[in-house]
C-alpha cells in the first residue's frame, strides 16, 4: 500500500461526498495500520487527523480464499469505506443513525467500483445499513435523484442545528422511501 495509492483514494472520496473540494475536511493527517485483529478494519479520530485500522488476519484469510489479486481488490474496497468515514459527516449522531453512516460509506465504495453488484438481495429494509442501503441509495441516485450521496452527506451536517432522520430526508428530497423501497426490490 502506497502513500500515493491512500491519496489518491482520499481525493476520490472527497470528490464522491462534497460538491466543491473547498467543502471537503482537509484531515491533515491520515494513517493506516495493518495488525493483528479482530473483524475487518475501524476508523478512529475526526476531522483533525484519523486513522484507520485494518485486519492482517481478514485480508490473509481473503486472500486464501479468493487469491492475491482479489485480496488486493478488496483492501483497496476497505480503504475506500474507511476513508469515507474520515471524511463524511456524522451529524454528531452515529449511535442513532450508525446504519446509515455505515451505508454511505459502502455507497463510496461502490462508487469507486469495489462492491460487486451482483451482492444485490431482496429483502431487508432500506435503513438496515452497509450494504443493503448502500445498494439502495446507489439505486435511487442513478435512477431518480441525482447528487443524492453529496445531499445525504450534505444533510448530516452536526452544525446545522438539525437532527438528522429519515423522515426529514423523504420530505427534503420529496421522496416516498417506502414506495421507492418497494420499487428497488422488484427490479433485483
């Protein structure tokens, strides 16, 4: 993994979440760290400085189980979904809305052409996070609602003085999330 590669993902994921770069969080700081743990990877720290921890173990595994040009697929795919959260906005509120943050930075992902598409299941719900509402609210920006992940992101603003829920995104962007839910989950 290269300082290169990890600047150029950055810059990728700040042009998928903000409009004008000068919106974007300058996070002076970035580091990455490959250990010995747990899970897959986890983001620590805010806007002043992050960092980003990622699995040794998960990415051996991976790579034992899908080859070494995959594994290095899929760590790039976690640098995107960790480095959107260095970057996205949180309204100051992930304990009540953590499936959505999760789901954004998937959508970044995506984005960036590291989710496999035919992931895609019926089922679930539209705000169960990571990968069913990223899928979702990919959906609804390529078909429907143009910008939408810069507006979402745009919506989670924890200085905006608003406490961020669905409902107030349906009636922002005049969307029916229920019907739309429904309409996504016929076409997979």
């Amino acid at each position: 993994m290269t300082t290169e590669l990890v600047q150029q993902v950055s810059y990728n994921v700040a042009r998928l979440l903000y409009k004008y770069q000068a919106n974007a969080p300058a996070l002076p700081t970035l580091a990455i760290s490959l250990e010995d743990m747990d899970g897959v990877a986890f983001k620590e720290g805010d806007f002043s400085g992050a960092k980003i921890h990622i699995s040794a173990q998960y990415l051996k595994k991976y790579q034992a189980d899908h080859g070494k040009r995959a594994m290095a697929d899929e760590l790039i795919g976690v640098l995107y979904h960790e480095i959107a959260h260095a970057y996205q906005l949180d309204d100051a509120n992930y304990k009540n809305i953590g499936p959505l943050i999760e789901g954004i930075a998937d959508v970044v992902r995506i984005k960036a052409g590291y989710v496999d598409m035919s992931q895609r299941k019926i089922g679930g719900n539209y705000n169960d996070g990571y990968k069913t509402t990223a899928f979702f609210i990919h959906w609804l920006e390529k078909n429907k609602h143009r910008d939408l992940l810069i507006k979402l992101n745009a919506q989670l603003d924890p200085n905006d003085g608003k406490t961020w829920q669905w409902q107030n995104f349906e009636s922002n962007l005049n969307i029916n999330l229920v019907r739309e839910w429904n309409n996504y989950q016929t076409l997979l």
